[in-house]
C-alpha cells in the first residue's frame, strides 16, 4: 500500500523559510480545496514547521538570556 504522504520532510533552512512555508500551507489548508488525504500529510507539516519555529525562537531567547546576563556565549542553530 502507498503512503499518502512524504515519509521524511526536509528540514527548513531557515526561520524565515519555515515561517513562509507554514503561511502557505495555512492558505492551502483554509481554502478547503485539498482532497482529505491530503489534508492530514499537509497538517502534520504544519506541526513540524511550527515546532522549528518555536525551537528556533527558544534558542534565540536563550542566547538573549545569556547576553542579557553579561555572558557572550556563541549561538549555534540546531
């Protein structure tokens, strides 16, 4: 049996990238043209774009934490 939906989704390359993607996908999903099949893959992309995101923010606010705190520590995105 076929999979319906992208086994492995690739990772964004950026905060921007993702956040562009997850607005499009928004559009797809709320213009209610998509077949249902589709509707679950495409909802489970969100929730992966929304969960870089939000790493990508936490890590920026940690790095804010330290800064904040006189420490200069090199942030590294995940």
């Amino acid at each position: 049996m076929a999979s319906a939906h992208k086994s492995v989704s690739a990772a964004p390359a950026s905060y921007e990238a993702a956040l562009q993607e997850l607005e499009q996908l928004v559009a797809r999903l709320e213009s209610g043209d998509l077949p249902l099949a589709q509707l679950l893959s495409q909802y489970q992309r969100g929730a992966e774009l929304l969960k870089f995101c939000r790493d990508q923010l936490e890590a920026v606010e940690g790095q804010i934490k330290v800064l904040d705190q006189g420490l200069l520590k090199t942030w590294t995105p995940e």
